[in-house]
C-alpha cells in the first residue's frame, strides 16, 4: 500500500503519539510533546491534525485498512472460518506493523478510561468501513450503493470492533493471553453473527 509523503509523515507522528499517550496518558500529553518527540515544529504537526487526539486517527486507520486489504483477498471458495484462521497470523508482515498493533492494541484498550481516544478510534474506523462496503458488495454480489450491502459492511465492523475492545481490554488491562486460534474463532464468529447478508460461506461453487 503505496502512501504519499504527507501521509507519511502524519503516521509518523501517531505513532510517537500513541507512545505518549500510553505512557504518560492523554491528559498529560503535550501537542508540544508530541511535536518533540516526532522531531517537528509545533507548526507542522497543528497543519497535520486538529487536535492532539488526532494524532492517533492514522495509526488507528492503517492498522484497520491492513484488516480490510486481507478481507479484500478473501477467496469465494473459502468461509469466513477457513479464511481467517488461514491468513490471520500473517496479517503482520513486517517488525513495525507488529509494532503498530500492538500500539493500536494498547489505545484501543485504554478506550473506557481515556474517552478522547475513542473519538480518533472511531473517526477511523469510519473510513475502514468505507472500503469494507467493497468486500461485502463483491462477495453478495450487489452495487456498494446497495442500503443492504452497507448495512451489512456497517453491522460487522461494529461487531469486529466489540471483539478488537474485548481482546484488547483483556490482555493489557487484566494481563490474559489469547491463543491464535482462539482470536480467529471470535472474530469469525463475531462477523457471521453480525453480517446481515450471507457473506460468511463459500460462494460461488
């Protein structure tokens, strides 16, 4: 996934952010500090983002379009089961997209104690859900204009986010490990349960 100079640039500064805000909180989280921390004028980072808060939105966008892009190589032949628990794991390919999950994965189980985060979490995920409408309208065979399809893509990224918030919460905040199968079958279950149109089975056989 090609992305230009600027957007660069804005997910260099999310992830110095998200450092921040893990360690120090959002509270006593500087747009100064973050400034400093990415090596940049207070200047450029307010001409990135409007808000200290938004700092993260990037982290938290490319983390979920990483999803999306393996949903989007989802094969007709395959359920959602089969899929997942075939390709999650390698869903990471590189050490700093394992760094930026595990960044995502500790703001997003800071959600019920630091409110702020949740705005950029779900100013994000809002745009992830854009290009889920793609997926969903390829695999039922329908136009993304269709109300059904972007029901659907909208039910089973809120139902995806339910479980990223559970699955975080559990291993940052009360220190549980999830097994990778275990991870998968929640996430498949979750979707089939949540999808509205029968996106969830082999297709086209």
């Amino acid at each position: 996934m090609e992305r230009s100079k600027i957007e660069q640039g804005r997910l260099a500064v999310a992830r110095h952010a998200a450092e921040l805000f893990w360690r120090d909180g959002v509270e006593k989280t500087s747009g100064d500090a973050i400034a400093a921390a990415a090596g940049l004028s207070k200047r450029t980072v307010w001409r990135y983002f409007r808000s200290k808060e938004a700092c993260i939105e990037p982290l938290f966008l490319v983390t979920g379009l990483r999803f999306v892009e393996l949903l989007r190589a989802w094969p007709p032949q395959l359920s959602i089961e089969t899929y997942l628990h075939d390709t999650l794991g390698s869903m990471l390919k590189s050490e700093q997209e394992i760094r930026d999950g595990v960044a995502v994965a500790r703001l997003i189980s800071l959600l019920k104690s630091e409110p702020a985060i949740r705005s950029a979490y779900l100013m994000a995920s809002a745009q992830v859900e854009d290009n889920f409408v793609e997926i969903v309208a390829k695999r039922a065979g329908r136009s993304v204009d269709d109300y059904d399809v972007k029901l659907c893509a909208a039910a089973a990224m809120a139902a995806v986010r339910v479980v990223d918030e559970d699955i975080c919460t559990a291993t940052f905040a009360r220190g549980r490990h999830f097994e990778h199968h275990e991870v998968c079958d929640q996430l498949s279950a979750t979707i089939r349960t949540a999808a509205t149109l029968p996106i969830c089975d082999a297709i086209g056989l």
